[in-house]
C-alpha cells in the first residue's frame, strides 16, 4: 500500500471521491462509482475494487455476489486530487449491474443526432 495514499486525494464534503473504472487492456470505461477513504485502503491493499454505496450506504467490493470481479492494475488521481482512474482486468460478464459489460451502452449523442455523431444543432 502506498503511505498516505488518501493524502493525495481530495474527498468531497460527503467523504467520497468519484471513481472511474476503465478496463485495462482495451482502455474502455466500465464504471462509474465512488470510493470513501475505506474503499480506497481496501483497493489498495487487496487488488480488488472496492466502493462505497450510497443508496445503501456501506462497502461493497465489486463481484462479491455477481462474480464480476475486478483486478486493479493501476490506480491514478487527477491534477485536482478530486477524482480517481481505477484500471482492472474485468472478469465475468462485466461490470453492469445489467448484465451489460460496461455502464456506458447507451449513447445520448449517437442518439440525439441520428447516428452521425454530430453535435445537436450543428448540419454535417
């Protein structure tokens, strides 16, 4: 474990700090959650992605009930110390609670623009 590895970060006023989760190999982002500075001491000294809920309020390491687990192979902060990249070896299915791989399949731009990519409001 990194000594004083929660010095670096930036917790918010409610003690969490925003973690993206990406897949290490293809760079694809999975997940979106959020760590306290429990989570973050559990990630760093078991390998695996733990968070905190906050509708339920408590811990949870991911793919303790699914199986989906992840390995973290790298755990970064941004330039403000206000947010986390967490890289993992995703096993099983993936990293939804829908059964989807990632969280981010479904699209608001490919969606609002009919497909073309472009931004609302601007012709090809």
């Amino acid at each position: 474990m990194v000594p004083d590895a929660g010095a670096h970060v930036l917790f918010g006023a409610d003690g969490l700090v925003v973690t993206v989760v990406q897949e290490v190999a293809t760079r694809e982002v999975l997940m979106v959650a959020y760590m306290n500075a429990e989570a973050l001491r559990r990630t760093l000294e078991t390998g695996r992605s733990w968070f905190y809920s906050r509708s339920r309020r408590e811990l949870w390491c991911k793919g303790e009930t699914s199986g989906d687990r992840q390995w973290v192979r790298s755990l970064s902060y941004d330039c403000d110390g206000d947010a986390l990249l967490l890289e993992v070896e995703q096993e099983g299915r993936g990293s939804c609670h829908t059964g989807e791989r990632t969280c981010f399949y479904r699209s608001l731009a490919r969606d609002a623009t009919g497909g073309r990519g472009d931004p609302p409001g601007r012709e090809p």
